[in-house]
C-alpha cells in the first residue's frame, strides 16, 4: 500500500476545553465565537459543556489545522488527530493455552524503496525461561491472498519471566498488502502461544504547524472582539497544547472515563462543510430573538435533540428532546473579509457536533468465539460424572479419623495421607488402605526401627517383607517432604508435584494421587494452583484425543519436546477445565486401557459401546492406532 498523501489523509478536531476551563474563560469563548461568527449561543455552550468532544473529522489537513487555529485564537485547547489507514496486524495461536507471550505493540512502517518494517515488543509472562524465539510474519494481498512470509530472531536469547524484547521483521515487494499476520515461534518452528495486550489506537495526533503571519494577524484578537467582549488575552504560548486537558491528562486516557461524543461520517455530505471557496454569510443579527424569529431564505437546518452518553450517575440522566432553527447564511463582517475565506469558522462545525450528541456508541459487547468442540459441554460432564462415581475409600476413612480426632496435629494427617498414596502402587486401593490403617499410629515416629513396623501387604512385584524394609527407608523422607508442605500455603501443583517425587517409590500417578487429596482434604492448610500444571500425554491419552478430533495423528505429533500435539492437547485441557486441566488426563487413559481393566478405545477395532465418551465422539481414526502414528519416540 503506497504512502498516502498529507492531503488525502483524513483527520478530525477535537475541542478538548478553554483554556484553564474557568467560568470567564467559557463565557468569553462562547461570546466570541458566537458575535463574530453568527453561532447560537446556547448551542455553543452545550457543546462546550460536553468537552472533551469531537467537531468534525473526514477533513483535509489543511482544513483541520484551519479550523484548529481558528479555535486556539479564542481560547480553546484543541487536538488534531489523523486516523490510521495501515493494514491491520493480526496476532496468531492466541486459542493456545496456557500463553507463555503477550504481545505489547506492533508497528507497521514503509520506507520510501517499498521495504515494509512491523517492528514490536513481546513480554516473556510464563514462569519459565524462553529460548531461540522467533518473530513470524505474513502478509496478504488486497484479495486475502497468500503473498510472502518473514521471520527474524528474537535479539534477547533467552527471554527471562517479566521481561520484554523487541523484534522486527522486514518485508521487501511491490505487492499491495491488506493484511499482515504475527506469530511467535521457537527454533523447532513450533508455535509460542501468545495474548494480545496491545492497545488499539485508531487515531494518532499530529501537531498544529505554525499558522502565516496573515492568518495569526486577525483572528487572534479581532478588534471587534476587543470592543465586544471581556476576557482574558489567550496567546499561542499560554494555550495548552491539543495533546492534553487542562489537568495534564493526554486524550486518550481522559475518554475512558468520558469518551469523547463521535460524529457520523456522512455529516460532511450534507452541504455544511467549513472552508468551502463559495461560502457566503449573511449579516449577522446583533439580537438572538432576531434571529431566532427570522425566516431562512433555504430550509433552515435542524439542531435535533441529542442524548447523553455513558456518564457517571451524578450526571443525571437523559436530557429532553430540543430543537432550534438553523442559522440563514449571512455575509462576512469587515473583518472577516480581510480573512482568507479558508480560514473562516462556519457555524456547520458546532452543527455536526450538536448532531453528534445524538448518535453516541455505546460500547459493544465483544462476542464469544464459538467452540470448536461442540460436544465440549457433553464432554465436562462426562468428566464430571466419571469423578462422581469414581469411589474414594481413603477419603471417607480419613474424614471418619478426623471426626473422631484420631489425628494428633496436622502433620500427623499429612502423613498419613503422604503414605497412602505411596502405598497405592498399581491401582490398588483396598491394599494401600489397609497398609495406612496399619501405620496410622507409629507414622509419626522419626526414629522407628524396622522390627517396629507391622507387616503389610506386598505389591504385585515386591513381597510384604520388602515393601515393609522400603517404607522404612522412605520414612524420614516423608517426614522432611511433610514440613517442607506445610510451611508454605500457597503451591502450583507442578512445582508440588516435583518435590513430592522426591520421596522414595512415590511416582508420577503416586504424586497426582497425593495432590488431588490434598486439594480435597487439606483446603484450610494447603491452597493448590492447577491452572497452569501440563497433562503427562501417554500413547493411551493421546489416541482417545485423536478419535475425539482434539488433534490430527497425521500432522500432530507428539513427542518429548514441545510439539503441535502436546500443546493441543494441553490447549483444550485448559479449554474445557481451566482451574484444573488435570481433569482430562485419567478419564481419558483410562478409556484406552485394556478391556480387563474397564477399557474401550484399543488400538484397533475399539468397543465404543458403554465409554464414556460414547454418546458424542465422532470417533475418528478407527482403521490404524492413533498413537502408533503420531507418537514418536
């Protein structure tokens, strides 16, 4: 897209207020505008009330810093800002959970030889060191069309947590270009999901250039309205710049408390625009009721009523309909002929923002995206019951201990708890209950002999005598990693998780098992953040969610480092329980199991009849095993 010319650029004015915004200074304003040009009155004071508001955009430059100066000469603090026509840049794998970039800004920059510039910051948000990123641009024609792609380095390697690094990419073609898209990537090529944190601005301001000497020479201080009006002298020095209230406060962050009340684009068509070279004004009439009275030689325009927007509740609410006859064209004073008919304010620009009182957006909602799993609600439930139904015999017996005060500090709970979920080695809970039962009263001992531990029940692979000689060893662990838990209140199940494997013979299932009853039974004493902890993917798990639709076997593979499959699946683990994605990962393994233990989806030839999925699985991917193809080892 070729650089457009200043003049073809269009650009709107805003009166943000007058002067120090004091009682006189308003009053003089008005008078002023209104004795020397023929505006109404009462409509200048409403618009001025309304401050900071928009007087008329779709202008020239030119006619925008006419109209600009015009305004400044009587005291009025005003901003001229130019509306941004560059192709919009659009932030890919923003589904993608949980995001680990957010981007902060973007730029689009074209150099005189054609060569297009996006230049941007990102900030690292995760808790992990990123490394080898890269910046990944694309960009499209006029059509939508594919046109070329860049991609640069990342200068910052590697990208600390809560810190930011600039990147560019730089695009060299003749093509037109519409539309540019932005990913984040590492240097396997495998996507960095990223949150867009920019701030959307559609208009940029522009100085106010310095007016002629001619121009300056007669607006500033008309003699007319040195004998006409009282007030302070406002000088090009003194007045605040467009750029800010009268408070400091820049324009954009005074509209979100008060947005700035919005024109209608096809105003400007309707014959009232300022500056025009055949203009004409009538004589003006030194009374208002004159006026008011007076018979237009055209049809009068019409000052319709106006709404107010959003305000805050001490602002009252709606004001009531009111209208007023438009102003008859009227000839120029003797000042004003000396005036380049450019430079003239025409009563239009007030007309356009009384109109614009009227038709204020309100904000609109921003819409959900839909879902691209619809049976995903079908699915939480199903997760949902699984967990209803899935008995818990530890849990009742430990809350029946609790009750009756069988535990002697908390401590002596955790222990307990730690233990169980040690013992339970295979799926095998009736076995591990009974090994705690008989534990429950010597756990707390740091310096127990092995002659003092009662026999317990053996493992499928370590008879009771060694599994009793193992819980030995392991116990001063149990007792170090204990107090480590309960001096610390807040953890992220991953980092507890790490530290709980620490502990002898206490695996990935056996550490998952101790944290969901901690989060259960331990919610005064220990609060656990799961939103961010990653499913472990099994070939088991990834092949149901590849009949499910989660991901493609053919394109997503999974594999130790990350890749499209794994973060697939960790994305719609996020996406379907984003407090505790963990839900999916056991349901899911263990409708893959064998049939003698409850399963359904084999490799080949699953029995989908009774899963729990049955009812809403579009059950792709039946004639080959999933995992076979997309897990690589």
């Amino acid at each position: 897209m070729d650089k457009l010319d200043q003049e073809e650029k269009r650009y709107r004015v805003l009166l943000l207020g007058i002067g120090e915004n004091s009682k006189q200074e308003i009053d003089s304003f008005c008078d002023q505008l209104s004795k020397n040009y023929g505006i109404p009155l009462p409509v200048l004071k409403k618009i001025v009330g309304r401050c900071p508001i928009i007087l008329k955009k779709n202008l020239s430059l030119k006619k925008a810093e006419l109209l600009g100066r015009t305004l400044k000469a009587f005291g009025g603090n005003v901003s001229i800002e130019e509306r941004r026509d560059d192709p919009p840049i659009l932030l890919e794998f923003q589904d993608l959970v949980p995001h680990q970039l957010a981007l902060e800004s973007s730029y689009l920059r074209k150099a005189p030889g054609g060569a297009w510039s996006i230049i941007g910051r990102i900030k690292n948000i995760s808790d992990e060191m990123l490394t080898d990123i890269w910046a990944l641009a694309q960009f499209f024609d006029v059509f939508g069309e594919f046109v070329a792609f860049e991609e640069s380095p990342l200068p910052i390697n590697p990208l600390p947590p809560e810190e930011g690094s600039p990147f560019k990419v730089i695009f060299e073609g003749e093509a037109t270009i519409r539309k540019i898209s932005i990913a984040f990537k590492n240097a396997l090529g495998q996507p960095i999901p990223a949150v867009d944190k920019r701030k959307k601005r559609e208009w940029i301001e522009v100085e106010l250039t310095q007016a002629d000497e001619h121009f300056l020479s007669i607006p500033e201080r008309p003699p007319a309205m040195e004998q006409r009006a009282e007030g302070p002298k406002f000088s090009e020095e003194e007045t605040p710049t467009g750029a800010e209230k009268s408070d400091g406060l820049p324009i954009e962050e005074f509209s979100q408390e008060i947005s700035p009340l919005r024109l209608e684009e096809d105003f400007i068509e309707k014959g009232m625009a300022i500056a025009e070279p055949d203009l004409k004004i009538s004589p003006k009439l030194s009374d208002e009721n004159e006026w008011q009275k007076q018979e237009a030689p055209m049809s009068p325009l019409k000052l319709e009523s106006f709404e107010t927007s959003s305000l805050p509740a001490s602002e009252g609410s709606v004001e009531p309909r009111e209208e007023e006859k438009g102003l008859p064209d009227l000839e120029p004073s003797s000042i004003e002929k000396e005036v380049p008919k450019e430079s003239i304010l025409h009563h239009s620009v007030f007309k356009e923002a009384t109109h614009l009182l009227e038709t204020i957006s309100e904000k609109s909602i921003r819409e959900e995206k839909p879902s691209p799993f619809p049976w995903l609600e079908d699915f939480r439930r199903s997760v949902e019951i699984y967990y209803q139904r899935l008995p818990n015999i530890f849990a009742n017996w430990f809350k029946e201990c609790q009750k009756e005060g069988s535990f002697i500090n908390s401590i002596h709970a955790l222990l307990t708890l730690l233990a169980y979920s040690r013992f339970d080695q295979g799926n095998q809970p009736v076995q591990a209950l009974e090994n705690t039962q008989r534990v429950v009263r010597i756990i707390l001992q740091r310096d127990i002999s092995a002659d003092d531990i009662p026999p317990l029940e053996g493992t499928t692979f370590i008879s009771g005598e060694g599994w009793k000689d193992l819980f030995h060893r392991a116990l001063p662990k149990l007792h170090q990693i204990g107090n480590a838990i309960l001096e610390k209140r807040r953890w992220k199940a991953f980092d507890l998780e790490r530290l709980l494997q620490v502990i002898p013979q206490m695996g990935h299932q056996n550490s998952r098992l101790a944290i969901d009853l901690m989060h259960e039974l331990f919610t005064e004493l220990i609060e656990i953040d799961f939103s961010n902890t990653p499913v472990v993917i099994e070939e088991r798990l990834y092949r149901v969610a590849s009949r499910l639709g989660i991901l493609n076997p053919h394109f997503d593979t999974s594999q130790r480092a990350p890749s499209t499959g794994d973060i697939k699946i960790q994305s719609f683990a996020q996406m379907a329980f984003p407090q505790n994605p963990l839900m999916i990962e056991e349901p899911m393994t263990l409708m893959a199991m064998e049939e003698d233990q409850g399963g359904h989806c084999f490799p080949t030839q699953p029995q989908c009849e009774g899963c729990l999925f049955e009812t809403f699985c579009p059950r792709l991917h039946l004639q080959f095993d999933p995992s076979e193809k997309g897990m690589r080892k």
